[in-house]
C-alpha cells in the first residue's frame, strides 16, 4: 500500500482515488509544477491535501471562494488536521497571530486569498513558513478569459520568486483551451504535468424542454422521478415561491439562498442531505463543497448565465454513476429575458464610479481612509437609498469584489435592539398577565439592566440559552411587547459584508481597475452567446457541451433530449414498416427482421409497442398479423 493511499484511509476513510488522483498526487511528490483540469465532482481538494499531509512543512492554498475555504478548514479540523484561513476582514494584529501559529503551531494548511498577496508584509511572513506546496484553487481566474478573472491572480506567479524549489498545483472544474494555456502562462508553470479528465459524463442526460408551464413541467419531472433533486432559481425570491408552491403540491421541499442565517442554511441543507425533503430549490450559493451521490434530477428553471456555472451545477446530479437528468426548461421569451437580465445589466465605467463612490459615503469613508475596514451591508437598501438598479449595482460590486478593492461576502446578520417605554411596574404588570413570558422578559431584564434608559443591543441566543428555550419564541415575546406598545424595537437585517481592501481614491482607484472591464463586458456578452447556441441548436447536447470545452467526440450520447427525440423518429418510422409488411402477410420476428433489415432492438421495439396498443396479435405458428 503507497504512503499516499495510507494517508486517504486514515482520515479521509476512503478505500481507494478517483480516477487521476493518485497520477497527479505523484507528480506534486515528484515536486513538478502540475495543472489539474476535474469537471466537477472530480476530487479536486484531495489532490492537494494528500501530498501536503505526506511531506514535511505546510500547504499554502490560495482560493478566492471565502465559504468554501471555510467549508475546508473546518472539514480539516474535524480530521484533526491543523488548518487555519487567512482572510479578508481581520487586524493585521490578528493577521500576525495566525502568521505566528502557522510558524510555530506545527500547522499542515494554511488557506488566503488571493487578495492577502497584494500586501508585502504578508509576503515577507510567508517566506518564514516551511511552505512545502502551493496549491491555487479556482484557477481559472487567472485568465483574463476566464469566466471569473481576478487579476489579484496574477500576482501568484511573484510566489516563484520566493519559493523557486516549491511546487505549484494550478486546479480548476472549467477551463477551455485558451483559458488552459492562458493559466500555465500567467503562473509561470515550468513545464507543467498536466492532467485532464473529459467533460464527458456518461450517466448524465442532458435535456433541454420547451414548455409555457414551467410549473408543471417540474410537478411531472419529480413525480416521475421522486429521488433527491436540486431546483436551481435565478433570486431569492423565487426560492421561497416555488419551495412553498411544491410543498402545497404534496411534495417535501425546502429552500437555500445566500442572505439566509447560518443556522437556516444549515438546518434547510441538512433536511435535504438527509432526505427528509425531496427537492432543495437553491440560487448559484447553494451546492460549494456538497457532494450528495445520489441527486437524480438538478433543473434550472431559467436560463443560466454561462455553460461554466451550468456545467458544474448540472454536474451535481449523478455522481454515484447511477443514471442522473440535467434540466433545463425554456418557454418563449426566455431568451429576451436573459439578455435584459445579464446584458444590460453589466456595468461600465462611469457606473462603477458612482457605484463605488456612493459607497464610500454610505459607510462615511472619507478620501484616502477607509483601509481594512469591515461593515455589515444589505444590497437592497443601499440601491433603494440611491435609486440604483439592484443587478447591475450587484454586478459592480462583483466587479470591484474580484478587482481586490473589496471584499464582499455573502454573510446575514441581524441586529435587535430594544428599549422599553413603560415603567418597571407596568412591565411586572405585563408579565401576570402574560405568564408564559415571564421567564424570558425577566431573562431581558437581568442581563440588560439599561434596557429603561437606552435603546439596548441583545443576543437573542443568549436570552435563549438563559431563559431555557429556543430563538423562536424570544423573537416572539419581544415581538409581542412591540405590538402592545410596550418597547421600542428595531431590528436591522445585512445579508451581506463589505470589507475595504484599499483606501479611498474615487478615480484613481476606478481608472486603474476599468480597463479589463469592457473585455470582461465582451466576454459575458460572448457567454451568453453559447447558452442560446445550446439551447436553440438541434444537436447532441452532450456533444455541444463537449465542444464548449474544446472536447471533440464523434458519437452521440444517445440519451439527451436531442437524442431521445431522433431515437423516437427513428422508432417511429421502424413501426410503419413492421406494419406495412404485415398487411402483406403473416411473420415471425425473425422473418421481420431479416426482410427488414433490421436490429434484434428495433425488431422487440416494434413488436413490442404494437403488442400493447393492440395493433397486432400472435398465433399459434408465432407469427405475428394485423388486427
């Protein structure tokens, strides 16, 4: 047994690689710089952890996916392996002390984005580290024409300079040709391995439905299949619609959007995982770091913004190789839709200026200030402030989040304060009246003793701990009181973060950042292009996705939507024959076959079908005739 399959079994519990895992693990222990092209599902992580736990020092990991570095640390420390991530948000005091674990606290990986690269003293701390493997995730997005270019990437090849004996392992899940040479360019690979898996997956049968009722089109998919399936939406919105629109159609479902609480998106995603609901109606934050086998149907409602992303989200279906349906469901006027949605949504320069300029006075930054500074944020409020159209302001955001300007997290938050605007005595009042609230107003009393003076901050889990109940029925005790004019009560929702990564310059700061912008602009343009060219175009859909990737095939996949419906063509025409040969006279299949010419399966087909609608009958020479 090798090192590397010890190091799987002991705390990963798996028996044996992926396909290509185990190749590629070599080649980092052979310290070659190596580029690592899994479509999703691959194992890409494992590629990186492995060898890192083998050899003598610590794994830097460079990913810009803040939730999915935090999935990985913590799924590493339940390993009891010591991981820690260095991200954006935190002091540069606690920025050293992390440095000083990583140096001294025998850690295996340490994870930061791309961002951190940008400041030299974090790379003069770096270069103290036993750095055994530079392992960048997501590595597309070094590409300019990527489907998410970071120029914060291109920094990553300085790394070579410091650590020229320290191998790099480039991995991404989507990378066409040009994207692929644009990688190994901009990092500097020096004659890299290069290991790809194809983008085929022969299990998974894409389809695309034309239909006016979308709505029923999904009651009939998860009727006929009522395994575990994934729903994807384009808002959150939409989530909450068409979760509750299937609950009250009898089936188990539930919902995951990125401006749901912790709590929520772990409670609604373990329902799911755990099949006590059939189907999980998600936007693109749902599925980082999931690897449920046993999804059968993944179906996007509306059109995808690129083939990218609708390659890895339709990939989560199958991937325990049983037969698995990826989805997609169009009607009339979709297409308009999708480019008012995607196109006249994107930014450009003057817009970025104001957006990022209104920002800085939404938060009171003044000009050259503003560094490192972190705030709780909530999109739809800063756009009604200013009158701004929420995607595009989105998209701008997006932008300036992948330029390293800010860092912009999806992370809800919620904030209640309350101050009561009766006397003490009124309040005991209150609560004989009231006895089921007691304990927890008591609680509220106890551990705020301003909440008479002054609006007040609570921690409504702590109320709940103290008080021996559950969050639930705290908000609703308080809730209660607001109604009965007892408290003031705000409330404030964030379903985001903003964390400033550079001080403020107004038009220094967007001239130097805009340039890529009208290439990125093109780009999108051009992404759209090929997701109208999917789903309009009469051809294997596998094939047209293959072919995306630069993946050339000869064969149809025989089981998408395309395929099935030349299949039924084809089987159609096979029953006319059988039938016109049988006004002519009697036969056995083996006489149908041959004078036909037909296949052994259209021959049953045929028979078969006419069986059951009754067309033909059998007699006691098993020859077949016409009824």
């Amino acid at each position: 047994m090798t090192g590397s399959l010890q190091i799987l079994q002991k705390y990963w519990k798996y028996g044996s690689f992926r396909e290509l895992q185990e190749e590629i693990i070599d080649s980092v222990l052979e310290k070659k710089d190596t580029f690592v092209l899994l479509p999703t599902s691959g194992g890409k992580s494992i590629c990186y952890q492995v060898p890192g736990m083998q050899m003598e020092g610590i794994c830097l990991v460079i990913s810009p996916l803040i939730a999915l570095i935090k999935d990985q640390v913590q799924n590493l420390q339940k390993r009891d392996i010591k991981a820690i991530a260095l991200l954006g948000g935190i002091s540069q005091n606690e920025t050293i002390d992390l440095l000083d674990n990583c140096q001294f606290g025998n850690y295996k990986f340490l994870y930061l984005s791309p961002e951190r690269l940008q400041q030299d003293w974090i790379i003069e701390r770096l270069k103290q580290l036993p750095i055994n493997l530079i392992a960048i995730d997501e590595a597309h997005c070094v590409s300019q024409w990527g489907h998410d270019f970071r120029p914060s990437y291109l920094k990553i090849k300085n790394l070579k300079i410091h650590f020229p004996k320290i191998p790099f392992l480039a991995l991404t899940a989507s990378a066409t040709k040009r994207v692929q040479e644009d990688v190994i360019q901009n990092l500097a690979l020096d004659n890299p391995a290069i290991f790809q898996k194809s983008f085929s997956r022969k299990n998974l049968a894409y389809h695309v439905i034309e239909t006016e009722d979308k709505l029923y089109k999904v009651r009939q998919i998860l009727t006929k299949n009522p395994q575990s399936s994934i729903i994807y939406v384009r808002n959150r919105k939409s989530c909450l619609e068409l979760s509750h629109q299937l609950e009250a159609f009898g089936f188990t479902a539930t919902y995951f959007h990125g401006g749901l609480p912790s709590k929520e998106k772990e409670h609604n995603m373990q329902l799911w995982l755990e099949d006590k609901a059939q189907v999980i109606v998600a936007t693109n934050a749902f599925g980082m770091g999931i690897d449920k086998p046993d999804v059968k149907t993944v179906i996007h409602v509306q059109l995808p913004e690129n083939l990218e992303n609708y390659y890895q989200e339709a990939g989560r279906a199958g991937r325990n190789n049983e037969k698995a349906f990826a989805i997609l469901l169009v009607s009339v006027g979709d297409v308009e839709i999708a480019k008012k949605q995607f196109l006249t949504s994107l930014p450009d320069k003057d817009f970025l200026k104001e957006i990022y300029i209104k920002l800085n006075n939404y938060f009171q930054i003044a000009y050259g200030e503003g560094f490192n500074e972190q705030f709780n944020f909530n999109l739809n409020q800063f756009c009604t402030q200013y009158n701004f159209p929420v995607l595009k302001t989105f998209n701008a955001l997006q932008y300036l989040d992948r330029q390293g300007i800010i860092t912009l997290q999806n992370e809800y938050s919620e904030k209640i304060s309350l101050q009561f605007i009766i006397p003490s005595k009124e309040v005991i009042r209150y609560m004989s009246l009231n006895p089921k609230s007691e304990e927890i107003i008591t609680t509220i009393l106890r551990t705020y003793p301003g909440v008479f003076e002054l609006d007040t901050l609570i921690n409504i889990s702590l109320i709940a701990k103290k008080a021996k109940t559950i969050e639930k029925e705290v908000l609703k005790v308080i809730t209660d009181l607001e109604k009965n004019n007892n408290i003031h009560l705000i409330i404030q929702n964030n379903d985001s973060r903003i964390t400033f990564n550079e001080i403020r310059e107004d038009a220094l700061t967007i001239n130097r950042i805009s340039k890529p912008l009208e290439k990125q602009n093109e780009l999108k343009v051009n992404q759209l292009k090929s997701v109208i060219h999917y789903i309009s175009k009469e051809k294997c859909k596998n094939k047209l996705l293959l072919e995306y990737f630069d993946e050339k095939i000869i064969e149809n996949c025989g089981i998408c939507s395309y395929c099935v419906s030349q299949k039924s063509t084809l089987d159609f025409e096979t029953i006319n024959k059988v039938v016109h040969f049988l006004e002519e006279k009697k036969a056995t299949s083996r006489e149908i076959q041959n004078s036909l010419d037909l296949t052994t399966e259209q021959t049953i087909f045929a028979i078969q079908t006419l069986l059951e609608k009754n067309k033909i009958d059998i007699n006691t020479y098993n020859q077949y005739f016409l009824l």
